[in-house]
C-alpha cells in the first residue's frame, strides 16, 4: 500500500479517508510530488486509474496552503475580493465531464473554504455568469462557455497559477485546442499546466506539448488496453445490428448497458428500436438540452433506465458505477475511441464486459483497433435474432428501366399498378408531350413567382401564369 503525502493539509487527509480513498493509485502517486513543485505534467493513464484526484488532490492542497489575500474592510475585519479569488481553472471537452470533475473536486474539499464551480454550454448564461462573480477558487468549464464569460467581462484570469487540461487528445479532436490557447492567452505567464489523458496518438502529442515548458511525463501502466474480463467482436451486417442488440439484451437480461453509436440520427433509430420491444431506455447526445441529458444521465445512474443510448459524447471520463456492459454499435472511427468507451464499464468494480458489431466495411477500423490496444476478443456464440429483423424493402427501380418496386419479396409490383404499363412520356412529331395512352397534353406551361402587391402577405403563393 502506497503512503499517502504528508504535505497535504489534515482536513483534506481526513475527507479522503472519509470517501474511502485510503491509498493513492499508480498515477496520483507518481503525479503528486512534481505537481506540488510547480512543473508542468503530461499524465498518461488507463482508464478509471484515478486521474482526477491525480491532479485534484495536489491542486486542493496547493490551494489550501496558500489561501487568497484578503484585504482590510475597517474595524479588523478582512474579506477577499471575489474577482481575485480566482487561482485555477480545469478545462474539459464536454459538458458531462465537467460536472464530473466540479462534483468530484467539491466532494474532496467538503467542510474547506475552497469553492469549486461548472460551467458549460448550451445553459443559461446568467446563473453561470453570476455563480463566478460571487467568487471562485477553482472554475471547472468548457473552453467555449469560459471564452464566453472572458469576452462578457464577468471573470478574469489574472490570479490564475494554475491550468489543467483532461482529455487533451479529445480537446483537439473535437478542434477545441484554437480555444484552449485563447484561454491560455488570459493566463499569466508563470502558471503551471497540467495536461492528462489516457490515450495521445504522436500526430496530438506535438501540439499539446506546444502548452508546456519543461514538462514532467508520467507514463503509468498499459493505457491502451482496455481493463476488461471479456471483451467480444460480433460479425453482423450493418440492417441486422439493432434486431441482434435487442436479442442480446434479452437472452442475456442485460441491465446497466450503454449503447455507443456513431451519430445523432442513428441514437435516435437505435433507441425507438430498443422502445418497440418494451426495453427501458433513454438516449443521450449533443443535441438535447443539458437539463434533458443530466436527466437522462441521472435515471440511467438511478436505475430507473436499463439502457442508454449515447454518442461519444458520454465516451470520456464518466465514472457510472452502474456501468456493466458496454455495446459498441458502431465501431468507432478513431481507435482511441475504442479504449475510453469500453473504458465506461467496471468503474464500480466487478465483472465488465463490452460487445463490438462490425459490419464488413468497418473491419478496417477494427483492425486498427486491434493493432492499437492488443485487444483479445472471447469466444461468443450469436443469439437468434431473426424473430426481431424488420422486413426490408428494396428501392425504387431507376424510371428508365420501367420504376418498378419490390416490397418485401414476391414478384415485382409495376409503379402503374399491377398488369398496367409502366408509366413514361413521348412526345410527338409536333413537341406536345403524351402518356402511354396517346393523348396529346400541351405544352408545359413556364411559371413564375408574381411580385407582391399592397395588401398580400410575402409566401401567399400568388402565381403569374407565363404563356
């Protein structure tokens, strides 16, 4: 058992033993002691190794050691000026992990003078704006929301000592490092900064290294290699993905289960299929509102939802420990990805577990996952999914081969109707169109939008016939 550092400050000592954080873990041992001397870090990782208190700890104990001037207010009364109480700043990719990080740095400092706050986008700009301007030690945010608040004036990063970059590779794949060094440009330039992530590819690790001097590395364990019991690769066409998820869930009464798809729309298909077979679930991506994605955060955590239904917007840093399973629908383009979704899984301790499809145009992108992370996939044997595949239809036949359709097997219907001709234009000696009948019908008739007179309303659909 690692001791802990006796340079951090009693009450902090004796709040960790209260949450139950005897000892230090592998990075919170090996970033402590360069953190507490003022260099700057690159942390490296596995997931759920702890990394927030890696950098959480020394920065509460730096804080507390050196607590903010305050000024004399007459009658030996002494106060700190809120817009000078303002001496570190953690910067995360996305809105989820930065309320993580805030609850879990105000959990730590519990009882303490400390204050810690979140803010973030797609919320109300006016609590957020006034929670700073009441005075924070540490301010907990997304690069976009603090530029905002900079550029508003109601905060200032002159104070600042200190700044924490989480999940740096993510800030620059989700291209937020433009915003990072516009933050950095408000920073003093004696701060200290501290960047952490589990996985950087060498095309990342040049330009983060740009935000540092001198930096210590810590280099801790085997990051790319996902700490699982078993990890599966299920072969499946992309049109029998959902009616193969929703066998699994069933045959093997899976709860505690987040579904990681590519996009926004395919959440969307995923989950109203998972709806149709009574599975409790509830979907989270980017474009609902933050009070629509804490709620369903919260009820998959609360265990009212079995299921959740997430983009990669749910792929970094969250520590659910009702997380037991872990389906990756698709397969994630960027094999990093990889290593931090089925990462979600096991943070509560016990047996994980965490299931790949891969259609055949995705076997590229499992490969480089394999050849990055050294991932051994178990045997697994495919439930029956067919009692839960939808009939599919066939598309439209081009017009030029007769519009013919298929739906759902048998013989061909003509776009017509059945025994009828397809339907299809000529036109005769003269230019006038006709239909299969022979009919001549006229000329076309060239149309144009009439301007608005005094008393109609723009959009009416008033028309000028052209002849």
């Amino acid at each position: 058992m690692t001791p802990r550092p006796s340079d951090i400050p009693a009450h902090l000592r004796g709040t960790l033993d209260r949450l139950g954080f005897g000892s230090p873990t592998a990075v919170q041992a090996a970033v402590h002691t360069p953190f507490m001397e003022r260099r700057d870090i690159l942390a490296l990782a596995p997931t759920g190794s702890g990394k927030t208190l890696a950098f959480g700890v020394p920065l509460l104990s730096q804080l507390l050691l050196q607590p903010p001037e305050r000024h004399k207010a007459g009658r030996g009364v002494r106060f700190v000026n809120p817009h000078e109480r303002l001496r570190a700043i953690v910067l995360s990719p996305t809105r989820e992990l930065a309320q993580q990080v805030a609850g879990d740095l105000t959990e730590a400092a519990k009882g303490s003078v400390l204050r810690i706050g979140a803010v973030f986008g797609k919320s109300a700009l006016a609590p957020q704006r006034e929670m700073v301007s009441g005075g924070l030690d540490i301010l907990v945010g997304t690069p976009g929301r603090l530029l905002e608040l900079l550029d508003l004036g109601a905060l200032t990063l002159a104070r600042v000592s200190c700044v924490v970059v989480d999940e740096a590779d993510r800030m620059m794949d989700m291209g937020f490092m433009p915003q990072v060094e516009r933050v950095m440009g408000w920073v003093p330039t004696d701060r200290q900064v501290v960047c952490l992530s589990a996985t950087l590819p060498a095309a990342t690790e040049s330009r983060v290294l740009q935000l540092l001097r001198d930096p210590k590395r810590v280099d801790v364990g085997l990051r790319n290699a996902p700490a699982h019991r078993r990890h599966v690769r299920c072969d499946v066409a992309d049109d029998d993905k959902s009616a193969l998820l929703v066998a699994l869930i069933r045959e093997h009464h899976m709860k505690g289960l987040v579904v990681y798809v590519r996009t926004r729309r395919r959440a969307g298909w995923v989950t109203q299929a998972l709806r149709r077979h009574k599975i409790s679930v509830d979907v989270l991506h980017g474009d609902r509102s933050q009070r629509a994605r804490n709620e369903a955060l919260a009820a998959f955590a609360a265990g009212r939802v079995d299921c959740l239904v997430a983009t990669d917007v749910a792929a970094r840093g969250l520590h659910v420990p009702r997380i037991k399973s872990v389906v990756n629908y698709d397969v994630p383009l960027m094999p990093e990805d990889f290593v931090h979704r089925v990462g979600r899984a096991g943070h509560g301790g016990g047996e994980a577990e965490s299931f790949t499809f891969v259609d055949r145009d995705e076997f590229g992108a499992w490969r480089a996952i394999e050849a990055l992370s050294g991932v051994v996939t178990a045997a697994f044997t495919l439930p029956d999914f067919t009692p839960y595949q939808r009939e599919r239809s066939v598309r439209t036949q081009p017009r030029r081969q007769g519009a013919k359709a298929d739906f759902g097997g048998g013989a061909p219907r003509l776009r017509g109707g059945v025994g009828q001709k397809p339907l299809h234009w000529e036109r005769s000696d003269d230019g006038r169109r006709k239909g299969s009948s022979g009919k001549s019908l006229g000329k076309k008739k060239r149309q144009r939008s009439a301007p608005i007179t005094l008393g109609q309303k723009q959009g009416s659909g008033v028309r000028r016939t052209v002849k």
